[in-house]
C-alpha cells in the first residue's frame, strides 16, 4: 500500500539516493505486507508524482510525565534459571 504523507521529524530517504527528508517535507510511505516496517522514499525516488494536496503534518504528542522510580529487593528478583537447572538453590 502507497501513501502519500508529510514527515514527522526528520529521516533519511530509503531509495539509493540516500537524501535527508526534513521535518514536513513530502515523503511516500511504503506497507508490504508481512513486514512491521515502512519503507519511505522522497519524491524523486519515489518514482511517481505526489497528490496535489498531501496533509500537514499532524501536532506532536503530549510529552510523559517524569516517571518513578522502583527499588527492588532481592526477594523480587527471578530466581537464577541456570542454578535451577543445575539443581542448585
């Protein structure tokens, strides 16, 4: 599946021209299926001609909040796999 999309941060061009897409330029978006990645090209690796009209980029995401901290003691640790195996405590 093809689409046509601007770019949300700054990326290198997958095709062989190995160019850097910045922020907002127009970018097409390779799915194949069977693969969890996107394969993204610019527009003169793309090999076609973008859409008159392709959408602005969407707003960033809220940032996190800080995260906490966890202190573990040893007795919520995993027991050690490989002296379980060799019928060690």
């Amino acid at each position: 599946m093809k689409i046509w999309r601007r770019a949300r941060r700054a990326q290198w061009c997958g095709g062989v021209c190995g160019h850097l897409i910045a922020k907002g330029d127009v970018l097409l978006e390779l799915h194949i299926d069977g693969l969890e990645r996107t394969l993204r090209r610019c527009v003169a690796c793309a090999g076609e001609e973008p859409p008159a009209e392709v959408p602005d980029v969407p707003p960033d995401l809220p940032k996190l909040g800080p995260l906490t901290m966890h202190r573990f003691s040893a007795d919520m640790l995993p027991l050690d796999v490989t002296a379980a195996q060799a019928g060690k405590d």
